[in-house]
C-alpha cells in the first residue's frame, strides 16, 4: 500500500517548507565541515524534496527502501543519482562530506540493533571531517497514544481526507493511515500501517559516540523533534 500511495506523496506533505528546512541543514553542515569536498548523500530520500534544495549548495545522492519513492526523486531530480537499499545494510563503495536522514525516517528500523546497524552504515559512508545530520523520531515521553489525528486536502479534481489514531506497544509506535481519496476517475479507501521504534536521546547519542562521532544535539532541530549532528574527526 505504501507503494500505491506514493504518487499522492508530496501532496499529503504540501505543508513542509522543503527548501527552509534544506537551508537550515545547509547551515549546520557548512558550520561543522573540515572535509574539503561538497558531496553529500540524503538517506530515506523519499521524493528527493529536500535534495532538489541542497543540490544547490552539493553534489548530491539519493537513497531509499522504495523504488517507487526513488522513481519519483528522479523525476523531480533526473542529473542525482540515486540508489535503491535498506537503511540498515548498504554500502556503496565511496564516502561523502555529509550524510542525511531526515523527516525523522530513523524510526522505520523499529529496534535498537537496527538502529545500531543504520547508524554504522550511515557514519561509515562519513569522511574524515565530514558530518551526520539525523533526525530523530520520538521518544517515549514525547509519543501521545490514543490521540487522534487528521489532514485534508482539497483540491478541485483531488481531495484526500487522512485520519489516524496513535498507539503503542512496548517500545514500538504504531498507527494505520486512513486515506480517503477522491478523483474524477471515482473515490477509494486506503490503509497504510506504520511502526516506528521509540528511541531515546542518550540511547542515540551513545550510538553515535560508540562511532566514533562528536556529537551535539539540537533541542528544536527542523520540526520541533530535535537534530543529532555527528562530525567525523580528522585523523591526526
């Protein structure tokens, strides 16, 4: 289903101020980099929206789960090169200056040791000087189950109404997107299930210190759920 609903991707998420949230990130890698390239690499790409933005300030590569996803990132980006592969298990074979993973999609890898795999094959892909940016997902205290949520858009030959409500379970997050989507063709019912891992700040923290990186942590971040940015030291 998270196939079938990529196309209506970037509508759902109209409301994200790509191109601020791509300056923001701009700001803090070029604050933190002692690396002397500009090639960066934006994992769980998702539509390639907010490498269209920092493809203007690097030489950008994409990477995500879902070729769906990745085929639409082509489209809006057709000179990027992007890869299809598992946050947790990829490896393609050269570094970068800066490394990605952003709209909190950190949370897709669900437990503890597929976050520790995650973030090694992100810091591995860091140069000497180079730097991380992760946006977190939230944490326990931060996650509201039982709450209720929804969005519509209303546009003249499309409207979709989605609504969900949020649980949890142990250490996991979960939700099913309702989607109701109306076009000129007829209107259909979606349900997309989503479970996303409840991790902790010091937990990603020590993770990323345990890789070597120095870390330092923004409360706000770009969306209100914080930033890990993690700078690889020069070796002496």
């Amino acid at each position: 289903m998270y196939a079938e609903m990529a196309r209506y991707y970037d509508k759902i998420y109209s409301f994200k101020d790509y191109a601020q949230e791509a300056q923001r990130v701009t700001t803090i890698i070029e604050a933190r980099l002692q690396s002397a390239g500009r090639r960066l690499l934006d994992v769980a790409c998702g539509t390639g929206h907010h490498l269209e933005h920092l493809g203007q300030h690097f030489e950008v590569e994409g990477l995500d789960i879902s070729a769906e996803m990745v085929e639409l990132a082509r489209q809006r980006n057709p000179d990027v090169t992007f890869h299809v592969a598992d946050m947790t298990d990829f490896d393609l074979g050269r570094s970068f200056d800066a490394v990605t993973c952003l709209f909190s999609s950190i949370g897709y890898v669900r437990t503890l040791e597929r976050l520790k795999q995650a973030l090694a094959c992100m810091a591995k892909h860091v140069l000497p000087g180079g730097v991380l940016v992760i946006e977190p997902w939230f944490g326990r205290e931060d996650w509201h189950p039982r709450t209720v949520h929804g969005s519509f858009i209303d546009e003249p030959e499309l409207k979709i109404a989605r609504v969900n409500t949020s649980f949890a379970e142990g250490r996991i997050s979960y939700f099913d997107l309702h989607y109701l989507i109306g076009t000129p063709e007829g209107t259909n019912h979606y349900v997309e299930h989503h479970e996303l891992g409840l991790f902790e700040r010091d937990e990603m923290q020590e993770i990323l210190e345990w890789l070597g990186l120095e870390v330092s942590y923004d409360e706000e971040g770009l969306t209100g759920r914080g930033l890990f940015v993690g700078v690889r030291p020069v070796k002496g």
